[in-house]
C-alpha cells in the first residue's frame, strides 16, 4: 500500500474545528480513509458531495458558535444533492421526502411557513452543526461508503464535543442516529430523541417539537433561539 499522510493544510475545515480535532487527523483510521477514498476515484467512482464540502458542516459552524448538532446517516447520492450538510439540498434541487417532514414539523411546531428552498446553511451559520456519521458516498450507492471508516471520525467528533463542551443540544432522530446516545454525557448536555423524518418510518418524528424544545432550552441557557425560517 502506498504509504499517506495527512497535510493539515489540504483539510478544508475552519481552523477552530482544526485545531479541536488535529489528533483525529493522525490516527490509523484517517489514513485508511484516504486510502479508500484514492481507491474508489482511481477506479472511477463519482462521490459526493464535491471534495472541497465534505466538511462543510464544520466550515459553517465554526466550534465557538456551536449549539445544537442534528446527526444525520451518510450524504445524499444523487446527482446535484449532497452539500456536506446533514440533510440539506442546494437551493433549487427538490426537496428529499425526509426534509418535506422536517418542514412539515416545523410548520406545526412553530408555524413556519414550508419552503421549497432546501439549504439549511442558515441553521448552520447559527451554530446548528449539520453532521452525517458517513461523510462521501458514491453516485446512486447508498451507504457505499460506510466501510471506510468515516464513523470513527465522526463517533469521535461528537464524544469530544460531549466531553469539552457544554450544554449542547443533539437532535437524534431514527435508530442509527439515537444509537449514539451512548457517546454523549447527558448530564452535560440535552438529548432529543424522536423516529426518523423519512415517511419510511412509522410514525414519532411528526409532532415531536424538537424545534421549540431547542429553542425553549436555548432561551433558559441565556443563548440566542435558532431561526429555524429557511426564505
């Protein structure tokens, strides 16, 4: 195998999150996520999102604005979808059922209008840190790019967010999302929990007011709500 190593320079990351998470840019499993990275596009594989936003999440909410975290699975995989932002969609792409029930939550929860404008940056640049566990997957493979180790990377950002921040707010919604309860000190921080978006699922993510919980529990922090409005 060739031999890798990881450049902090060429990680298009904010510095705050850099600096926060330089000793996970060095550990064995990075590097074997590089390696499957090179070797998917070596045999010609289209991954998303585009490389420069793989870390989106963490370019638009740098650390020191961070409030709240809504853990996704892994990116969308058709063409023009994935942003690096669990699950957002660039302006004009049509909305994924999954975020049709999220602004239908929202509409009942707070009585925001739907949009047809599905790019969450806005949360995003207000401290909520749209994180997929899966960080790239290959055009219309879902979940192909769970064996490469993106978990680790991710399971770690949110056990080191758990152990040095505080009072920060995890929406987890479905099973894969609440399966990570265990890598947060809620007795530090607040778990919501609720089924997925997805119409897929049964029922439990429709009328869980996550968003008025949120910004209820923000408000009692001293910290300024969420605008959860997406124009």
């Amino acid at each position: 195998m060739e031999k890798l190593s990881i450049s902090l320079d060429k990680i298009q990351m904010d510095s705050s999150w850099k600096e926060f998470l330089k000793e996970e840019f060095f550990k064995p499993y990075f590097l074997e996520i590089k390696q499957h990275f090179i070797q998917a596009k070596q045999k010609g594989a289209i991954i998303y999102p585009p490389a420069p936003l793989i870390f989106n999440a963490f370019n638009l909410t740098p650390l020191p604005s961070l409030k709240v975290v809504i853990l996704g699975q892994d990116p969308y995989h058709n063409k023009s979808q994935a942003m690096g932002l669990s699950f957002s969609v660039p302006k004009n792409i049509p909305l994924p059922p999954s975020l049709k029930n999220i602004y239908k939550e929202l509409n009942e929860d707070l009585g925001t209008p739907p949009s047809s404008n599905g790019d969450l940056s806005k949360w995003a640049k207000q401290g909520v840190l749209l994180l997929n566990s899966i960080l790239s997957v290959e055009e219309n493979k879902p979940a192909s790019h769970q064996h490469f180790g993106w978990h680790l990377f991710t399971d770690d950002v949110i056990k080191k967010i758990s152990q040095e921040k505080e009072g920060i707010i995890f929406l987890l919604w479905g099973n894969y999302a609440r399966a990570k309860n265990n890598l947060i000190d809620n007795k530090k921080h607040f778990i919501l929990e609720a089924a997925h978006p997805s119409p897929l699922a049964k029922s439990g993510f429709l009328g869980c007011k996550h968003f008025s919980k949120t910004n209820k529990i923000l408000q009692e922090q001293g910290k300024v709500p969420i605008d959860w409005q997406i124009d």
